[in-house]
C-alpha cells in the first residue's frame, strides 16, 4: 500500500520543525477568534506542491547538527554482500583514478626519509582494498630498490563497519581485484611485508605519532564526520542553497583542518601523502556534472523527488536523503596549508604540489566506443554509483518501515534510473573530478 502525504493540519499556520535530524521546537498554533456573528473564513486546501512549500518556509532553517555517533551508518555503509568484494569489482573508475596519480605517488617516494625500523605505508578509507593495491605494488617495489632488506608495514584505515573480509581476501590472494594486468598481491611479490588495518576513522587520530612514512587516499576524504542539516533542495551539497549550502561549507571546512592535523600527528618528519579527493574544479566540474549533458545529481534527485510526489516515500524522507559529503574547490582545499594562519600549517604539513583532473567514466566511454549493449552499459553505471550512495538512501527511509519495504523502494529509485540510462547510455556517467595533493611533514 503507498504511504500518502498526511492531510494538512486544520490551522492556517503549520507547526514549525528543526530543518536538521533532531526536532527540539514546541507545537503552538493560534486559536481563531470566537465571533458568531462574523464566521471564519474557512482556509483553502494547499496543493502537496504548496503545502510542501509552506512547510519548508515554515521551518526553523537551522537546527542542532548530527553528532558523529548518529552518522555512523549513514554516512556510508558499504553495498554488497561481505567478502564478495562488491566496491572494487564495480567501481572500474576508481582503478584510473589511482593510475593517474602512480608517477605523482612513485617521484615522491624517492625523497622520504627512511629511519629506522620497519617503513609504513598507510591507505585512508581503503573500501575493500584491491583498487589501491596496483598501486602499493608498485610503490614497494620502488621503495625495495633504496632498500632491499628493509620490512615494509602497509596499514589500512577505514570505519568499524567496512568490509574488511573483502580487503584480507584481496590481500593474501584468495580473491583477485579483477583488473587487467594485475593478478597478484604484493605479499606474494615481496617477502618481509605486513599488513595491519585500523578500524578508527580518518577523523580522528588512526595510527600512532609520526609512524606513517607514506600515506595515501584515494576518493574518501569528501564525506563528512556529521550532518549539519538536511538539504531540501536536492540529494547533495551541489544542490544546496542558502544556509544549508553555508552550513555543509562549515562542516566542511573544520572537518578538512581536522583530518590534516590528524595525519600530522601521524606523519613522520619528513613523511608525505597524497590524497586524491573528489572537487569542484575551475571549470565548476564535478563527480557526475562534466562537459557530458546530464548531470548525475539532478537524475537522482528526479527520480527521489518524484517517488515523494507520487507519494511512494514522505518530504522528511526525500529530505533524508541528503548525501552526507562536500566536494571542496581549489581554495578550500589550500587553505589549512596557508603559511602562518592555517591549521595544517600550524601542524607542521606543507603542500608541495595539487591539481585537479577529470577522469572519465569507464562504462560510458566503453558504450561509446564499442557500442556495448544498452543495458550492459546502464547497469554497469548504475552499479559504481550504488557503491557508495545506496546507504544514504536507504537510511532515509522511517525505520517504522519493515526491512525488505525499505529495500523495495530503494531498489526501485535505482531501477527507475537505470531505466532511463538504457535509453540512451551515451549522455548518462559518473566522470569523476579530483585533487591531486601531495603535502609533507617537516623536520
């Protein structure tokens, strides 16, 4: 049976509402004036456009923001079963991505100090590790040429509920990440390495101080340690407008000084890291938005906005669905690094050197090029975006709803855009729009 809007409250003024998770305002109304003589005149039917209207004017615009505690398991929770290693086999992307920064990765290895004892890679928000370990074979293999004998210690940091089983299948060989040209693991490659994995996450301290010789991140570092507030606009911080656009900035900006000055306590003098993060480029290009005529935000948020118009989900729902990450522009990104005032700075980090880069969606250039079959192509674009944001979605939904309805209708929001991907694979994508920062720890 489809949940309908509920019928609109007999008063003329509708009880106002936090815009964030946690209500904390008091009903009021005000009672008509008696006058038997004068009978009131009586208040129109909004139409669900207006009245959804007149609810978000309504609104208490910013209230108390969502605690880390509450965002676990919304934020991102991976998609898949545990152990099949869902992430890395659907995310072919993601592979190009940490190819582009292989040079950027190897030339800054060659200057870090080795010291002694054993030398520690460290990979932040790993997923289920096979799509950084071309990489860490690589790097290895370089670092072994200074130093033949040398242990090496590749340490892994994601959040409690990861899929770590995926990682330890990809790691000791038991499972293959499905690449071309790497079929392998490193522990296979190389004697003397070991792998620890840490289940803190990168927003607070993860490792101990100045043990990370070299450390890493790839497309993780955009998604916030809280919600400021839901956005009403859209699915996603690009969406926003307004205070809830100023309030994710916010959010924003102290988690990036946060999470620099937590890998300087991490770094060892003279350690560096790269981190490859999802960006606003100076073209205004974006993870789905690009030179390409459709953009990926504005399909899903069709399709989400018209599943509550039709009344399949309710306006606090749709509004739950806000994507809990910010995609920072090239002066939010350097900013922490700037010399004297900045966080990072203060902590000791220096930017050496950042970029940005588009990189293209695999699954669309593949239809492109070789003319693969439309639903071929749709779902293999549907599924790398239902990697990372089913779990926002999904946790949208009131939990008063049973599991598998929830399911249902989740499902049905992917269906509905693989559908329309089918019909015409060649405008639909998910390129990916990153910096490139490399930044060191000074002596």
């Amino acid at each position: 049976m489809l949940l309908q809007p509920p019928p609109p409250p007999p008063l003329p003024l509708p009880l106002p509402h936090p815009l964030c998770d946690s209500a904390t305002a008091s009903p009021w109304g005000i009672s008509p004036i008696d006058n038997p003589q004068t009978p009131p005149t009586p208040t129109p039917t909004p139409t669900p456009t207006k009245k959804r209207e007149e609810e978000r004017s309504n609104r208490v615009r910013m209230g108390p923001p969502q605690t880390k505690e509450e965002a676990f398991g919304k934020a991102h929770v991976p998609y898949g079963d545990d152990g099949k290693g869902h992430y890395t086999l659907a995310t072919k992307g993601c592979f190009d991505v940490i190819d582009n920064a292989t040079s950027l990765c190897t030339q800054a290895l060659e200057t870090v100090p080795v010291g002694e004892g054993a030398f520690t890679f460290a990979d932040y928000g790993t997923a289920d590790g096979g799509t950084s370990m071309p990489l860490l074979s690589k790097l290895i293999g370089e670092f072994r040429k200074r130093e033949p004998s040398r242990e090496v210690v590749v340490a892994y940091e994601d959040q409690p509920n990861n899929d770590f089983k995926s990682l330890f299948f990809y790691v000791q060989g038991i499972a293959s990440v499905g690449r071309e040209g790497y079929d392998g693991t490193y522990l296979k490659e190389f004697d003397d390495v070991f792998v620890s994995v840490c289940g803190t996450s990168f927003h607070d301290q993860c490792f101990p101080t100045g043990t990370v010789h070299f450390g890493m991140s790839f497309t993780a570092m955009h998604w916030l340690s809280k919600k400021p507030c839901n956005i009403t606009t859209g699915v996603h911080m690009t969406q926003a407008k307004g205070q809830e656009k100023e309030a994710f900035a916010e959010q924003a900006a102290k988690d990036w000084e946060n999470i620099l000055v937590q890998r300087a306590k991490e770094l060892a003098p003279g350690g560096k890291m790269v981190i490859v993060n999802f960006c606003i480029d100076e073209n205004g290009y974006y993870l789905g938005k690009t030179d390409k005529p459709v953009c990926m935000y504005d399909t899903f948020n069709k399709h989400w906005s018209a599943m509550r118009d039709e009344g399949k989900i309710t306006q606090e729902e749709y509004e739950g669905g806000t994507i809990l990450n910010y995609y920072r522009n090239d002066e939010e990104m350097k900013k922490p690094f700037e010399e004297g005032s900045g966080a990072a700075y203060k902590a000791g980090l220096r930017l050496v050197s950042s970029k940005s880069m588009i990189t293209r969606c695999p699954y669309n250039e593949d239809y492109k090029a070789n003319g693969t079959d439309k639903l071929v192509a749709a779902k293999g674009i549907i599924g790398t975006m239902r990697t990372w944001s089913n779990s926002s979605f999904l946790t949208a939904l009131s939990n008063k709803r049973p599991e598998e309805e929830r399911k249902a209708l989740v499902d049905e929001l992917y269906g509905r855009y693989e559908n329309e991907i089918a019909q015409d694979p060649s405008i639909h994508h998910m390129d990916y729009a990153h910096h490139y920062i490399l930044f060191e720890k000074v002596v």
